[in-house]
C-alpha cells in the first residue's frame, strides 16, 4: 500500500501539533513509521487520505460499536445540529440520555455529563475525596484513567508505550496521594489499606483492563475489592469509559456481578463524540455542586451534539438485544481463528478476550497484570502490526491497548483478516 498523503499530512502536522498528533499512541511510536491519516469511514472500514481501506479494529478506541456513520446516529447528529449546537443552557435531551443511560444500569441513580473521560474519572475521584473527606486513593499499575495528575503514575496505554509512567509535570505531592496496588493482586491492596488507616478515600479500577492490553479480572478479585472498601469506609470506582454499554447494557458491573460506589464512562456513551460521564447514588451524587459543595463544571458538557449521538447509539442498544451476542460472537470466531493459525507456529502468544475486547501478547506467562504484559516481544509485535497493515487489516498501534469491534463487523472480515494472519505469520 502506499502512504504517500498520509507521509505528507503527518510532516504538515508535525510542524504545528507537538509530535503532529493530538492523542500521542496515534504517531506509530511504538511500532515505527508514520501514522495512518484517516479521511472518512464506514460500518467496519477506514479509508485513509490514499484511498486505502483498511478493515478497522480500534473502533476509534471504543466509542464505534454499532460500527462508522451508523445512519441512525449520522441522522441525530445532523437533526439536532440544524437547531444549534451548543447554548450553555439545559436541554431536553440531556435529561433524555441521562434518563436512558441510568436505565441500562439500574445500580446509578444519578449521571453527570462532561466532555471525556479523563474528566470523568477526574472528577469521580475529586467525589469521593469529598464524600469520603478522605485524600488518598489507591489505582493499579497499568491501569490508564486519563490524563490528570492523580493518574500518571504508572499508567498504562500511550504512556507505556513511551515509556514515562510518571510524566514530568506531576508534582511529588499528587504522587503522594496516589497508591499503587498490582493488578489481580488482592494482598497488595489489603497491604495498602492496613498502611495507610482511615486515610484512602477510593480505589478506582478498570475492571476489566484495556490499557494495558485486555486484562481479566481473577475470580474474586473484584469482589475482594468490593468487600475491603466496604471494610475501610472507602469507596469502589469503576473506570468503565472502555467497558460500559460495550460489554454489557450494565458494562462490567453487569458482567461481574460487582456494584461500584461511583461508575466513569466514555467512549460508547459519546456515540463517537466527545461525551465523558460519571453517576452514582443520590446520597453521594447529592453533595456534587450545585446542590452539594464539591465543584465541577464544564461549558460544553452535556452539548446537544453530543446528547444526541449518545442517545441514538444507547437506543439502539438497549432496543436490540442481539447486538451484544454477536458481538460476542464475531469475538470468539476471531479469537479461535487466531489460536489455530498461531498455534501452528513457532512463535509465544497469549490472547485474553472478554466479549468485544481482545488482545494478543507474544509472549509465553498468561497475561494478569501490567508486569506480565510487559513481558510481551515488542520487536514481533511490530512486525505483526505492520504486516497486518499492509494486508489493510488497522489494529491498535501499540502491544499494551485492547483490540475492540464493531457489530459492522461481518465473518468474511474476520476470515479476511484470519487469512491476512496466516499470511504475516510466515515473516515474523
């Protein structure tokens, strides 16, 4: 394939965007060369600013699961866009998706919206602290929940790929007051409890991991964290801006059978726009500003762009009940196809998958935790991408993100790119 108006574009942007992108796992760093610019999409393809069309598994990180331009959220966009885009004033259709959001997650009684999530998960922990009138908080390493401070600290996803886990510009103070447990590992979270009495305010977690590849959760481990914050007075945060309305219409809450104090979402929630959200109970959703004293707030959150991308792509959800099944499904085929062609190899390979998130680590030790992704062959890894790039098969730029589909997604894609991996594992 050829990627001479991609080169050309990423050269342009470089001399005006720092590292010519806005989000750094986008510039190929990890895996070299330069970065594919995209110029429109559709159902499961991207074609970039060559005319290549590359069949697409990052589903723009989450947020495309019905598939690119689903018309029923094309039309929602486009209709509400006609009346205005933005006001600074309530709408209707906030109250419309907050209303639907919380009914696909019966646990939240009450949602906020804001503009990603970062500011999602940031604000989820500012709630606590205050509720809690607690200042310490305990996250996992590898685990990725934006970038504000209190989270950079061994972080996973682009921030691993770069390798700068705790990146300039986090004060030792912050740093401080973020713990880290290991992931799937019960007895160092309980360590940090007894180490730091009456002082922890809240663990947040993915509870399904995607930063650092997709990471499952142990059997009891969720659990274990459920009952050691109900222990110590603390409260549990979900980081479900990967996992809700993806896994499940209840996201990993559903799934796992374990509910959080405070719940984080993004991605699916936005339909494709920048929509990032957090809820809870009304006891704790109640001390949030205005009519609590823990403040938050956000000119363009809640925008009506954005409500109504999020409501189409939630109603289609919530009204076919098929779509997470053949999700599932189409993740499975995928997922057995890859064992047999890389069970004929040579090569070390793990591949964890929970429903539409899948990821595939070369390497021989099970995949539990961000110490054992590291272990991962990143100089196969590159190789793989590549390879499966010219075959016009997109995956995540990085060996530590989780592959996620879309329902648009049909089997001869998937055979398509199955006969594309027979074809790259001769040369890795």
């Amino acid at each position: 394939m050829l990627y001479k108006r991609s080169s050309e574009l990423f050269k342009q942007a470089k001399e005006v965007i720092p590292g010519g992108v806005n989000s750094p796992v986008r510039a190929f760093k990890s895996v070299g060369g330069s970065p594919i610019f995209a110029s429109k999409a559709k159902g499961a393809y991207v074609y970039d600013e060559d005319g290549n069309r590359f069949i697409d598994y990052i589903s723009s990180w989450g947020p495309m699961i019905l598939g690119h331009a689903h018309p029923n959220v094309i039309n929602a966009i486009s209709k509400t866009a006609k009346k205005g885009t933005s006001f600074g004033m309530p709408t209707s259709l906030e109250t419309d998706l907050a209303k639907l959001s919380l009914s696909m997650v019966p646990a939240m009684e009450k949602i906020r919206f804001v503009n990603s999530g970062t500011e999602a998960c940031m604000s989820a922990v500012r709630l606590a602290r205050g509720y809690t009138k607690k200042e310490k908080i305990i996250k996992f390493s590898g685990c990725y929940h934006g970038h504000s401070d209190s989270f950079l600290i061994e972080a996973g996803s682009g921030v691993v790929t770069f390798g700068t886990p705790n990146s300039p510009g986090v004060t030792n103070g912050t740093a401080k007051d973020t713990l880290i447990a290991s992931y799937n590992d019960l007895d160092s979270v309980k360590a940090i409890f007894e180490n730091n009495v009456n002082q922890i305010a809240a663990i947040i977690i993915e509870p399904i991991a995607g930063n650092m590849g997709c990471v499952i959760p142990k059997d009891g481990f969720i659990q274990g964290l459920r009952n050691l914050c109900n222990e110590n007075n603390s409260l549990l945060i979900f980081d479900e801006v990967m996992t809700g309305y993806r896994l499940a219409k209840g996201g990993a809450q559903e799934l796992l059978g374990v509910e959080a104090d405070i719940v984080t979402y993004g991605k699916v929630i936005g339909g494709g726009l920048p929509v990032g959200a957090f809820s809870s109970k009304n006891i704790i959703m109640k001390e949030l500003s205005p009519t609590g004293s823990i403040y938050q707030a956000g000119t363009l959150s809640g925008n009506p762009l954005a409500m109504s991308a999020g409501l189409a792509t939630l109603t289609e959800l919530n009204n076919n009940n098929n779509i997470y099944q053949s999700l599932d499904d189409k993740a499975a085929y995928l997922e057995k196809g890859m064992y047999e062609i890389l069970g004929k190899t040579n090569l070390d390979f793990k591949i964890n998958r929970l429903g539409s998130m899948i990821s595939l680590h070369f390497c021989s030790d099970d995949v539990i935790d961000f110490k054992s992704a590291q272990k991962g062959n990143n100089e196969i890894f590159k190789k793989y991408f590549h390879g499966m790039l010219k075959e016009g098969i997109y995956l995540p730029p990085s060996a530590f993100e989780s592959y996620f589909l879309n329902d648009a997604l049909s089997y001869n894609d998937i055979d398509f790119t199955l006969d594309s991996l027979k074809k790259v594992t001769k040369f890795l």
